[in-house]
C-alpha cells in the first residue's frame, strides 16, 4: 500500500500572503505619516524638521545595505519614530490609524 504525502499548500501560500501585505500596511502607514508631515514642512520648527531628516537618512541608509534575502526593515519602529515627531508637532488627530 502506498501512501500519499499532500502538502497543505493553499495554507502556506495564504501565510506569505498575510506576512507580504502585513509588510507592505507597515511600510504604507509609515510613509503616510511621513507625507502629512512633509505636506506641512514648512509649518514644523527646525528641531521637528531635522528629526524627520534622520528619520529619512537613518530609513535610506538601512535600505540601502538591505538585501532582498533579509528581512525588511523595522517599519513599525519607523512609523513610531514619525509617531512621536506627529505628536510633538500636533498632528495626532490626522494619525488615529494605528499599526498592530
């Protein structure tokens, strides 16, 4: 008697599905939040300016050293950092949308 062994492949595609799109609503909730802060760049004092200026060097200089057998970058740990930089430039009514 010979058995079959089945892979249960429509889970595991399904499972890189999740974890890709997970990816990408971090990677969009970041750069969302960027560009509201962008759109109103010349309203934002210096200090906040300069902070959005590390963010964006600090993100380019990561992704520039990224290869595509790494994981991505932390996009929650940059989408906080513009967080902060929302909150302390009063933009945090335009931000309800939160990443899990």
């Amino acid at each position: 008697m010979v058995r079959e062994t089945r892979m249960n492949a429509p889970a595991v595609i399904g499972l890189r599905l999740a974890v890709r799109n997970e990816g990408r609503a971090k990677r969009r909730d970041f750069y969302d939040r960027y560009d509201l802060l962008l759109a109103n760049w010349y309203l934002l004092t210096n200090r906040i300016q300069q902070e959005i200026e590390e963010v964006r060097h600090d993100l380019h200089e990561e992704l520039a050293c990224w290869q595509p057998h790494q994981p991505e970058p932390d996009w929650n740990a940059y989408a906080e950092r513009v967080n902060m930089i929302c909150r302390t430039g009063g933009f945090q009514l335009s931000l309800s949308r939160r990443i899990s």
